[in-house]
C-alpha cells in the first residue's frame, strides 16, 4: 500500500528561526540543498506534542532522537521543523522557503517590515508527514504567526560570529 502523504497543523513556539531568504541557514552542511529553512518548535502543550505523534512524527530517525528537551524553552519539548532550500528530488514545491503568513491569514509576513522572529514567538505551524515510523520525512509547510517577539541580536548565541 501506498504511503499517502499526512498535514496537521499545531500552535507552539518558535526559536532560531530561520524562515526566510534573508535569514535562511546556510551552513556549508546544507551545501546539496542549498540552505535550509528551519526553526526549533515548541508544541504549546503535552496534547498538542501528543497530536503531532498520532499524526506519525517520528520519534527517532536514522537513530536521532527527534523529540528532546531544549534548554533555550526552559526544558519544554519540541523539535527541529526544516525544509530544504533545493529538495534533493529536484521537485520545485518540495523545497523553497515556507509560506510565513500573519496569524490565519493569508497576509505574507514580511521579513523586512514586519521583523525577524525572535526566541518565543507564538505562531501555528503546519507540517506534512510522508511514510512511517523512523523512515518518516517531515516537511515544514506554512507558519502563521500569532504573537511576535522581535528578533533581539543582543541574545544571539555566542557562536554565531
């Protein structure tokens, strides 16, 4: 049987967001994808963790632990959500920035005017899920922000000289 492709959408927090093309990660680690977008999410609550599981996100892949306690979200879990710039299948819609829209709107959120998204910014995320168990492939889709804290260079972390 054919895997069938998965969306839920969950509320929580953003952290190290890095969702747009003026921000986007480019680590020489993302070299085949050309960058990456990504962002630590924290699920609001346990239930809304919980939702995300149900759905079929894995809790360990390739034998990483997908699910952890953060330091920088006083030890609440949560998880990496990224999508890459380039998708390795060559397949346009799989890659690209994630649409990054005001609250429920389809209003775009504009690095520039708006501001970057700083470490606790509340905002809906929704991911699609493809295939099962710890094979699952995870894709970040759309995030709306709700409540923005601006971006505060002044707490960036030391290593990002």
């Amino acid at each position: 049987m054919a895997s069938k492709t998965k969306y839920g959408v969950f509320e929580g927090k953003l952290y190290y967001s890095k969702l747009f093309t003026d921000n986007m990660d480019d680590h020489e680690y993302h070299e085949k994808t050309q960058g990456q977008f990504n962002t630590v999410f924290i699920p609001k609550n346990e239930k809304e963790l919980n939702k995300m599981v149900d759905l079929g996100f894995p809790e360990v892949s390739m034998g990483n632990k997908m699910i952890k306690e953060w330091t920088v979200a006083d030890g609440q879990k949560g998880m990496k959500l990224k999508r890459p710039n380039v998708h390795p299948s060559g397949i346009e819609d799989f890659g690209g920035a994630p649409s990054v829209t005001k609250g429920k709107t389809n209003t775009p959120w504009d690095y520039i005017e708006d501001g970057a998204l700083g470490g606790g910014t509340t905002a809906l995320v929704k991911i699609s899920i493809y295939g099962e168990g710890s094979v699952a492939s995870v894709r970040l889709e759309k995030v709306g922000i709700l409540n923005h804290v601006p971006y505060d260079e002044t707490t960036a972390p030391d290593d990002q000289w």
